[in-house]
C-alpha cells in the first residue's frame, strides 16, 4: 500500500512537472503524417536556385528576392508574393523552407533554431554559386530574427552582400510575455494549441510544442542581446523594417529594438515604417476573415515597394 | 502626470518621515524575467506605532539606465512607485514581506517614428519575499513580483513584462 501511494505521488508529480504526454494529431493537419509543404516534393517550383541554376547572363542581375516564413508557418505564408508578380519576369522569387518546418509535430518538435536557419543559408548560397548578384532578403516575423543573428555572427563577410534585407512584422520581443516563461511552463503543459480555421491548419502547425517555443525564446532573447551590442549590416546592404501597429504575435516595440540596434556599413539608420494594420504578417492577406480596403492597400503598397527598392 | 505623482510621493515621504522611526536607505536590483535590468534606489520608513513596527513605506526609483540600457542599445525606460508592505515574523532575523507597489513606467523610444506606440503605464504589482536583518543596521529583501499590467505593445508598453524578481540592500539609519 505504501508502495502504491508512492507511485501515484510519482505520477502526479511527473505529469504536474513534465508535462502531459503529446497531443492527439489529426492527419488531416500539417501537423500529421499525410500533409506536408508542397516545396519539399517540388523544390523547383519554390527554389530559385533549383528551377534556375544556369541563369542566362542578363539574368544574373535581376532582383531574387529570398522570401522565408515564421514560427510554425509553410512557405505559404509567401504565396501572394509570388502570384503577385503575375508572370513579371524581371524578378524572381524564393520560397524557403525553415528546417523542421512543413512536415510533421515530431519533425517540429526535434528542431532546435539553428535548424530552422540552415534553408535560409542554403538557398542563399546556392544562389551566389549560380551566379545572381542582386540578392534580397524578405522575411516574415521569426525569420527576420533568424536573418538578424545570421547578420549578427558575421555569416556574409566575405560573400556577397545582400541588397537589402526586408522585415515584415519582425519578432524580438513577443506580444504574448507569456513566452518569458516558458523555460518554467514549458514543461508543464507540454504544447500549446493554436487557434487555427480548418484551412489555416493545413498551412501552419495546430500544435507548438513546448520545445519550440523554448527555442523561439532563446533565439529571440540572443537577437535582443546582440541588438543591445549593436549590430552592422554587410557592405553597401540596406534594411527597411515594416511593423503593424498593433500585433497579437510580434510587439511592435520590436521595431524600436531593430532600429537602435541595427546601422547600415555607413552607420546610417535602417529605415522603419510603422504600419497602420492590426495584422501579423500584414503581407499574407489570405485565409483571414474580415479584411478590409486598409488591409489590401498595405498589401499591395508593401509588395510594390520591395520590387521598386529592389532594382 | 508623472511630474505630479513624483510632487505627491515627495510630500508624502516628508509627512511620514516626521514621525517615522526606522529610516532605511539603499540600492535595489531588478530583473524582469527574459528582459532587463532596471537598477536604482529604494528608501524604506516603518515606526514602531503603527502596527507594532510591522507596516513598511517605500519609495523607489528604478531604471534599465541603471542596469542594461548602460552603454547599450537597450531602451530607456524608468519606473517610479510607492510600496506598502507588512513584515510578518517581525522580530525575527527571517522575515517574510508582503507589498503592493503603485507607481509609473515611462519608456523613451527616441524617436519619433515610434510616436504611435504607447509608451507609460500604471504599475500596480505584488511582491512576495523575504527581509533578512542581519547584521543589525543592514537589511537585505529578496522578493519575487507581478505586474498586473504588463504590455502587449497595443494598449500598454511591449517592454513591461509580467514577473520580475528583486534584491535590495538596505541600510538602516
């Protein structure tokens, strides 16, 4: 009987302080076993680097923009980019593919921040071997923190500078502090479960594990500290930060981080601009309900801009 | 606004240090959970008539120009606030504290661009800690607190985060 009582206070403090065990997966979620990134069986249609490895020579300084996604998110989440430029062919675009992304809860679950990177490294690299000289970066909320500490560690000295760097709704700091912690909480609860509609599942993780939530806070809170430190641009690149005003997931203060932390090689300002939207991601407009002209007009300025700055 | 509660807390730490007893005055510590340092001064009154020397008065001035915003891109950000606490266990060199603190956050942005965010904020937060008198005139408080309102960058600051912990070495006169 003692024997008993001991064991179930056992299990009661495994299950209070480790967490529950992992949630129920549906199939029919990213989160599953069946749905997966369409880039990962057809990387030739999301990978400029794959579709056009031999560019002809007045291709190689047209605009490639490397457009990378956020937390949990697929390269869906740059969709609209893409088919915005309805057939232009004076630039290009890339949809990468953040590691442990687009596959499955345990893919998810097992990677750590330094492999949601290495796509991002990849496909830049494998851009400059074929030759393109006029490289853009757009990322989307933790893919802004991912491209910053790739910055930060001195990862393009000695390789082509990029021409610019763009940050839609960049996250240093999260809306939710909650996430502070979740070193403690973490554990406890084991996953959290995101509100997703039945299409937006399909796209984005139904599921953070604990784990990933725990490398989303240390990969933010290292690119706060090294914004602390101040951050250098490469050589002649040029970085312009959009942020929505009001942000449910990246706290708009984020810009103010990136914009005291971050000068150009010239030690000039980045430049930020202050969106009036209450979107995350004010660029992915589809799948959300209730958009207005405002949202439209962010949209289709933003996108319009980033061609224009880029040439 | 923060001109007249600064006016408010001044006259009041006057009136109280008339009749006060036990003056203690130092240095606090502290640290936002995942965030900053915000360092400064802490001046800390209780008399013996009133609830048997167990209710403690507090000023404090605390900021992340103290703390990490020194020679750092860190954002300058300043709170100010009064405490009331209760000393429980009071003659006792362990003493667990309980106090609410009220006060105000400012955070300056620097720029202009970021005119649209807000940027102050009422604080209102528990601690719960303990007070360690020894040796006799120096105090040292550990304390773990909660600000009710903490920003999600839309209605209050996004660098007010929820849990900070604190530590304070007082000297007492």
């Amino acid at each position: 009987m003692e024997f008993l009582k001991k064991g179930i206070y056992l299990v009661l403090f495994c299950n209070f302080f480790l967490g529950c065990s992992d949630p129920e997966i549906s199939d029919t979620t990213l989160d599953g076993e069946l749905i997966f990134d369409p880039s990962i069986y057809d990387p030739g249609t999301y990978l400029v680097s794959k579709s056009k490895p031999l560019p002809k020579t007045y291709e190689l300084d047209k605009p490639v923009f490397i457009a990378c996604h956020g937390y949990s998110a697929s390269t869906f989440e740059w969709n609209e980019f893409k088919d915005w430029a309805n057939g232009d062919t004076s630039y290009f675009i890339s949809q990468v593919l953040l590691g442990g992304h687009g596959r499955s809860y345990e893919d998810f679950k097992r990677a750590t921040w330094k492999d949601w990177l290495i796509p991002i490294k990849t496909e830049y690299e494998g851009l400059i071997t074929a030759g393109y000289t006029n490289i853009n970066f757009v990322g989307s909320s933790t893919s802004c923190a991912l491209i910053t500490e790739l910055i930060s560690e001195g990862y393009f000295i000695g390789k082509l500078s990029p021409n610019n760097f763009f940050y839609i709704d960049p996250i240093v700091i999260p809306s939710n502090k909650t996430l502070s912690l979740v070193g403690v909480v973490g554990p406890m609860l084991g996953y959290a479960e995101v509100d997703n509609n039945k299409d937006e599942d399909l796209y984005w993780y139904h599921f953070r594990p604990q784990e990933t939530l725990q490398e989303l806070n240390k990969l933010i809170i290292l690119v706060r500290k090294n914004l602390e430190v101040g951050i250098k641009l490469p050589k002649e690149s040029k970085m312009k930060v959009y942020k929505s005003i009001k942000d449910g997931s990246a706290d708009p203060v984020s810009a103010v981080l990136l914009y005291k932390g971050i000068t150009t090689s010239g030690n000039q300002n980045i430049e930020v601009e202050m969106v009036n939207s209450e979107l995350h991601v004010f660029t992915r407009l589809a799948l959300r309900e209730n958009l207005s002209n405002l949202d439209m007009a962010n949209q289709s300025k933003c996108f319009t801009e980033l061609i224009s700055k880029s040439k | 606004m923060l001109k007249t509660f600064l006016l408010g807390l001044f006259f009041l730490s006057c009136n109280l240090n008339s009749f006060a007893q036990n003056i203690s005055a130092g240095i606090r510590f502290q640290k936002s959970i995942g965030f900053y340092w915000e360092n400064g001064i802490s001046v800390e009154i209780s008399d013996s008539s009133i609830l048997k020397d167990r209710l403690i008065f507090g000023c404090h001035y605390v900021s992340s120009r103290l703390g990490t915003a020194i020679n750092s891109n860190a954002i300058k950000q300043d709170q100010i606030f009064a405490s009331f606490g209760y000393k429980w266990r009071s003659k006792r060199i362990f003493q667990p504290i309980t106090k609410i603190n009220i006060g105000y956050f400012l955070a300056d942005y620097e720029s202009e661009i970021f005119d649209v965010l807000p940027n102050s904020s009422l604080l209102i937060s528990p601690e719960l800690g303990i007070k360690i008198n020894y040796p006799k005139n120096l105090l040292y408080k550990l304390s773990l607190g909660y600000n009710i309102i903490n920003g999600n960058g839309i209605k209050n600051p996004g660098t007010l985060y929820p849990v900070f912990y604190q530590n304070t070495i007082l000297w007492n006169f």
